[in-house]
C-alpha cells in the first residue's frame, strides 16, 4: 500500500470533478451531544470550493448556530462499483456564514442554486479528504487531503 501524496494541483482537478458529478450530501451537525444527518442537495462556487445549501428553518440551522462545527459526507454508490467518498469539515462562523435577503452575497448565491431560498448557508471548507481507491493504480494513496489556511 502506497502513501504517496498526489500533487496538490492534481488533487484539486480530482476534487473539483467529484464535486460536480454530485448532487446530494450529507450535513452533519451537533447540539448538545446530539448528532444530526440531513441530506441535502448542493451547489458549488466554480472559483472555490465553497458548498452552498438551501436549509429550511429546523434543527440543523439551530444547531450551527448554537455549535458551529460541521462535517459534511459525500459518497458515490456501491452500485457504480467503486469506491469513493469525500469528507467536508468547516467551523467557525467565519468558514459557516447564513445568507439572507438583502445580504450582498444572497443574489449572486441564489442565481446557482435551485429554486427560491429564503436562507442560504455558504461553506468555506477548512479540510477536504478524498478518498479513491483508484488513486492506488495512479501509485497515490487512497486517501488524499487538502487543507485550506486557517
């Protein structure tokens, strides 16, 4: 088993075509030692790899707001018959930012997602691991991460 890093450019192209063959992913969130799962579709900024979501009023946004921590799961199914799956983490409200009406970046946001949104979450992520078991007939490693300054 190799652990060979794959070059950071590289791993960028991989990431980004991932992000735009998806459509749907999992937002993790906790309050209170409690866990929540919510799948949700999603948009990409194509300049960044910023995930916006559409959340309706609930726990999830009480619970980010209450405890800004996240962690986002994204996976292809076995059914394609590959192995693959993508880890999301953001915290702090400066990597988690709620738009609204009015906001300067609302419009622009609401012009790439479907359908009118009253709310708006942008999530700017501070770690993306990809994992491919792909990757090893490349001579990488399966798993390859990008961390994004803090």
């Amino acid at each position: 088993m190799t652990s060979q890093k794959m070059p950071e450019d590289e791993l960028k192209r991989e990431i980004r075509e991932y992000l735009d063959k998806r459509k749907v992913l999992v937002l993790c969130t906790c309050s209170n030692n409690i866990p929540r799962a919510t799948p949700m579709d999603f948009y990409t900024d194509q300049d960044s790899f910023n995930i916006y979501v559409g959340p309706a009023p609930g726990r999830k946004v009480k619970n980010i707001e209450e405890n800004p921590e996240i962690s986002i799961g994204i996976y292809t199914p076995m059914s394609e018959g590959k192995i693959q799956g993508m880890q999301i983490t953001a915290s702090g409200k400066k990597n988690l930012i709620f738009l609204k009406e009015g906001d300067e970046e609302f419009e622009k946001v609401q012009k790439i997602v479907r359908g009118k949104r009253k709310l708006l979450l942008k999530i700017i992520p501070e770690k993306i691991e990809l994992l491919d078991y792909d990757f090893i007939k490349l001579g990488y490693s399966r798993l390859q991460i990008l961390e994004f300054n803090k």
